[in-house]
C-alpha cells in the first residue's frame, strides 16, 4: 500500500525537519609524528566551509 502524502504547511514542516547531515573527521599530526582524529556531525550544507575553516 501506498504512503499518504501530506500537502501544505505540514509537509514543508517536515521535510525541513529532516535535514541532510554529514560526518566529517578531520586529522592533526600531534608532537609526537602520529596522528589524531575528530569527529563532528552537521548539515551537509556547511561542509565546505567547515573544511576551508579547520584545514591546517
């Protein structure tokens, strides 16, 4: 069976809740030569920006 489609205000409401994230890790080279990570969950939207921001 088929899903019901909502229409209008609600349905806007809805898929602007559903936002589309990203898991970006990033790496840092510490003291000692190895190499650590970090981990960060947000809007697909801002990758790049975060990326151009923490590149080292």
């Amino acid at each position: 069976m088929a899903k019901k489609q909502a229409f209008g205000e609600e349905a806007q409401a809805l898929k602007q809740a559903q936002r589309k994230m990203a898991k970006v890790i990033i790496s840092t080279k510490n003291a000692r030569g190895k190499y650590a990570f970090r981990e960060t969950m947000m809007d697909q939207d801002s990758v790049s920006d975060f990326l151009k921001k923490n590149k080292s």
